[in-house]
C-alpha cells in the first residue's frame, strides 16, 4: 500500500504535539516532530476554564502548525484533545474554533481511550514482559494509571490529577514548604484509592513511565551519568536510585535553581516537582523496585491504530464513540 503523509496534532493540557508521519500498514516514519509549550491549562483548569491568555497561545499554536501542515501537503489531519479540553466550560467553544479556523477535525477523546492509546504507544517503544507492569503517564491536566503486561490491560483509569492541576493545589510557595508536600502525599492516599486496590490485586513488578515528566528525569539522569541515549532510542535511561537522588535534589530548589540543572527543560521546570512526588508517592506506596521509561505514548499510541485501521480497511472512528 502506497504510504500516506499523515498529520497528528495532539492537544494536551501542557503541551501542543504535532507530528507529521509517513505510514503504511506495517511501517510509519516521523519525518517532523513539534511541541509548544502551550500551558492551557494555566490559571483556570481547577475552575474548569480555559482562560483569554491560554486561549491566545492556543490558537497560535495552532496557526504555527496549521502552515506546517499546508506546506508539507499531508494526505489526511487527526486531531484529539484532552484533559483541559474535557472538563473545561468553553473547551468545546474553542475546539470548534480551532476547527473553524483550520479545517482540521479536533476530537476531545475521553480519559479511557487517552489510557488505551498511551498503553499502544508505549507498547512500539518497549517490550513490557509477560508479567504485569504499571504504566503511568502524568500531564498536565490528568494522569492516566494502566496496569499491564505486552498481551493485556489488566485495568485502567484516568485521574484528573495532571501536574497543572497539582501545581495551582499544592506548590504556590518555592521551594515547596514540607507541610504542603505532605498535605500533597495526603491527597495521593486519599484519592488514589482504586489504583491501591488494583496494585494489590496484580502486583505491578516495574514502573514505567511515558511523557514529559519522565522524558525530564531522564534527561537529568542521563547529564548525572554522563551516559546520553541516541536519538533513536525507545526506551530512554533511568533507575530507581538515580530517581530518588533527583527528586531529593529538586524539591528543596526554587525555579532557578532547578533550571541549573543540567538536563532541565524549562516547560517542565514549574511541574517537575509536583509531578516528582506522584512518582516518589507510587514507587514508595507500592514498593515498586524499578523504573523504566517510553520514549513513546499518546501520539505513537494513536498512530498504531491507524495502522491498524489501515491493515483491516476498517471505517471505525479511531476516537470511538
């Protein structure tokens, strides 16, 4: 089959991806690869809006892609949205904005297919073994908690506990007090419930992570280390210790001083924190002994259902219902 030049926008809570893919029924190529820092979520996502600011630098965003995308002449546009989108009063309103001013369909997919997609991708990056594994994917907006092995989701759900929403709760003070990290832990006991039930109940032997966050720590690892990965690695370098070193180091640091840090990336430099005591909080709460991390989650994850549309020229919306 001839390969189609395919566009992915993928509009997350944080960060707005775009990817342009050659693919075919067993292959796909990312010829491009784009990501701004887009924060919708900033400001208003814990009183369910979508601020004027954030509104601005999304359609920005947009536009920027939009003459991407025209100028590469791709054969077909999917966009998703999520998090922000869901539960915002006007995401809606500035979905069919964005549609209106591209052409390109925008669909808001719900936390369950959002997991479902994450569980794909992750799986085109690594082999996650026969025994079962909690995948953890934080944004900004949700994070989305799979328990798995490479045959089957075992169980899954999405938290509306992303890093924005963490961030604006507990970490309005820098460095973060001690008091506000432990209300901060407080909150993982009592909202995490179900996930506790399920860890018990499957004994996850590894933690791995996909996103932002972990794609971060990596990177900070990797600068500890001195060891980098290549460009075309899948699976990206951190260990359990190596974690915990870093996390003792950030949480006493205020913003510029974790920006020092080599490997930081300053879109992720105001979440890192919060996002880090969710990782610190599963790994200590369930006694997970290792750490391993996806270069690949949502995008490559909803690529792979093309893919496998193409292969059975299914007419199924790859969104669902």
């Amino acid at each position: 089959m001839t390969a189609q030049r395919v566009a992915v926008l993928d509009l997350g809570t944080n960060t707005f991806n775009l990817l342009l893919v050659k693919i075919t029924t067993n292959a796909y190529y990312i010829f491009r690869n784009e990501k701004i820092p887009v924060k919708i979520g900033k400001g208003g996502i814990n009183q369910g809006l979508i601020t004027d600011d954030a509104q601005k630098r999304a359609l920005d965003a947009i536009d920027r892609y939009k003459k991407i995308i025209d100028r590469e002449k791709v054969d077909r546009v999917y966009g998703y949205a999520t998090s922000a989108f869901r539960d915002a009063k006007n995401g809606q309103e500035i979905r069919e904005l964005i549609e209106a001013k591209t052409g390109f369909p925008i669909h808001i997919i719900s936390g369950d297919l959002e997991a479902e997609f994450i569980y794909k991708g992750v799986k085109t990056a690594i082999d996650i073994g026969g025994d079962d594994c909690l995948i953890m994917d934080i944004g900004g907006g949700s994070v989305e908690f799979i328990i798995a092995n490479r045959d089957r989701i075992a169980w899954k759900r999405s938290y509306d506990i992303g890093a924005q929403r963490l961030l604006d709760w507990y970490h309005q003070t820098d460095p973060i007090p001690q008091k506000e990290m432990e209300r901060l832990f407080q909150f993982f006991e009592d909202t995490l419930t179900e996930l506790s039930v399920q860890m018990n109940l499957y004994k996850p032997i590894c933690l791995i992570g996909s996103s932002g966050t972990y794609d971060t720590l990596s990177e900070i690892y990797q600068h500890n280390i001195n060891r980098f990965a290549s460009g075309d690695e899948t699976e990206l370098p951190l260990t359990s210790l190596g974690f915990q070193h870093i996390f003792e180091q950030i949480v006493h640091l205020n913003r510029a001083q974790r920006l020092a840090i080599p490997g930081m990336m300053e879109m992720r430099a105001d979440m890192i924190v919060v996002a880090s005591c969710l990782v610190k909080y599963t790994i200590d709460k369930f006694s997970i002994p290792q750490i391993r991390v996806s270069a690949h989650s949502l995008k490559e994850g909803m690529i792979t259902v093309l893919q496998e549309e193409m292969t059975k020229h299914s007419k199924v919306s790859i969104f669902g219902n």
